[in-house]
C-alpha cells in the first residue's frame, strides 16, 4: 500500500445488471486533500459507499487504511469521519447534546467528552453557540457542526459529500478553510465529492474526474490544467488589424514564449509566465501591425472539467 491510505484496483459495482462503477482503479495518498469529481451518475457516491462498508462491490477489492471495508467495516468507521449532503441532527437538542450523542455512540469516555466538545466545537467557530437548539440553526452553522460531528472520533481519513452545496460564498470560504486547517496541522486526509469547482480548487491537492464510471483524468490542478494549454501554465491571446504571421515570427523571439498558433483571427502564445507586457512592446513595434486585443488565460479546474466532458 505504500504511503496509500485509501487504494482500489479493480472496483466494479452493479445494481441490477446496470454497471455504476467500472473497473476502478484509484489510489489516495495519506494526508491529501483529494476532489472526486464528476456529474450526477457517475459513480461518485457509489465509490463513497463502497469505501465505507455500506455497499460491497460485485468484483476488486478496496483498502482504507489497511482494513478492508467489506470483511472490516467497525474498524473502517472507527477511522473514518463522513459527512452526507444532506446532514442529520436531532433539531430539538443543541449543539453540545447531539455531539455528546456521537461521542457515546463512539465509545469515547464520559469524562473526556465535555473536553474533547469544546475541542471541536471550537474549531468550527461554534463554541459560543453549544447551548443554542440545532433548529434554530442556518444551514452553514449545520455544516460546520457536521464537521465537528465527524472530528469527535479523531479520524484518519474524512469524506465530504458537497460540503459547501448551498452555503454563500462567504461561508462557503470559512468551512474549505476550516478543512484546509485541519489537514495541515491535524494531517487528516480528505476526500470531497462535489460539484463546485471553483471551491474544490482552492483546497485540493489532487483530482479525479469520474464518468460513467471511470476514472477518466486524474493529477494535481496544475499538471491537468497545463494539458489544456500543450503543457504551459498560461495561454495568451492576441487580436491584430494587419500581417498575423508576421506578428508569430517576432513573437518567436521573445524570450518565455513556448508555442505560438493561429486560430482564426486570434494568435494563441503558450508560455509559463504572464508576458502581456513584452508582447505589447514588441507588436507595437512592428510596421504596419495594430495590437486590438490581448488577454490572458489561467488553467481553472472549470477549464478541465469542461475539456474532458466535451470529449467523454
């Protein structure tokens, strides 16, 4: 298994002959913060299931934490925190009372429990609030109780279904901070199934974009992105009234520029630095050329996305 803490080979899940995962084959390194991504039906949430011992696969095999989900369910729960879409309290018992609730059902001993509440209710930004009634909660302070629910154990691993689905923007950003704390100074490993991929962006250390139930990409943000653009970090387009052609030869001279193609009347420079000024310089010397437009265009995981959906 190596420095894996989650590995597949092989994993295929069928429901009434219709196959949901497909030959998986998938490893999470201990201590990432991995994006499992993908739209509706791809075999996201099957995966999940299946990690946590509440479906079994029809063939391959899977280990969490060198425990096999399927013959070792307790102990995979007992190291895995989850954390649903759709998240479940009791409404009419606070904060502190449905988090007590966990910790016994944990095993967790009573005197350690009001300690280890606090503990996690403070992380969350929560405390003051451990006496308020989870109804009369917004669904961003649920959140962030659900994520001090799934602390409460101290797992090794936490997986998140849509953490951030629904929440502003604002909130949104405190609860991918939260998760981005805890990975650095409690080095928990997390893997996050969601949709919005401008936030997953922000926290994620790797990717993987699921289709009909197989893994079709996978890498860092970074290393996907640069595919988009034949290997460079940024692709910088450039409008002329007068001679493109003469325009690529001199831009060829620059020092920086790693490709440079014509698409209809734009001029696309690939390069891994922004270079907008140089470029403007050097057009703008040239003869008879007029620059109209320049632009640049960082790689985004919206970007990756929608490249390997057009070609699914």
């Amino acid at each position: 298994m190596g420095n894996n803490i989650i590995s597949i080979r092989n994993l295929t899940k069928k429901y009434n002959g219709k196959v949901a995962v497909d030959n998986l084959n998938l490893d999470i390194e201990k201590g990432v913060i991995y994006g499992l991504l993908g739209p509706n039906g791809a075999g996201k949430s099957t995966v999940i299931l299946m990690l946590l011992g509440l479906t079994e696969p029809t063939s391959g095999t899977i280990t969490v934490a060198g425990y096999n989900p399927t013959r070792e369910p307790l102990k995979v729960k007992r190291i895995t925190g989850y954390l649903p879409e759709k998240i479940g309290f009791y409404e009419d018992m606070t904060a502190y009372q449905n988090l007590e609730y966990t910790a016994l059902l944990n095993g967790i001993q009573s005197k350690e429990i009001p300690k280890k509440i606090e503990h996690c209710l403070s992380i969350v930004g929560l405390l003051e609030e451990k006496d308020v009634l989870v109804k009369k909660f917004s669904k961003g302070m649920k959140q962030r109780l659900g994520i001090a629910d799934v602390l409460i154990k101290d797992p090794e691993i936490v997986i998140f279904d849509e953490p951030t689905e629904g929440l502003d923007l604002e909130v949104a950003n405190q609860i991918l901070n939260t998760i981005k704390d805890l990975n650095q100074k409690n080095k928990i490993t997390f893997l996050i199934s969601s949709h919005q991929l401008n936030l997953v962006q922000k926290i994620c250390d790797k990717v993987g974009i699921m289709s009909n139930g197989k893994l079709i990409t996978e890498g860092d943000v970074e290393e996907l992105g640069k595919n988009i653009f034949g290997g460079h970090k940024y692709q910088i387009e450039l409008e002329v009234v007068g001679d493109s052609q003469k325009v690529i030869e001199k831009l060829k001279q620059i020092k920086g520029i790693k490709s440079t193609s014509l698409k209809d009347d734009t001029i696309l420079i690939g390069t891994d630095e922004d270079l907008r000024k140089e470029i403007s310089k050097v057009v703008s010397a040239i003869e008879d050329v007029i620059l109209t437009k320049i632009d640049i265009k960082d790689f985004s995981l919206e970007d990756i996305y929608l490249n390997y959906f057009k070609e699914v």
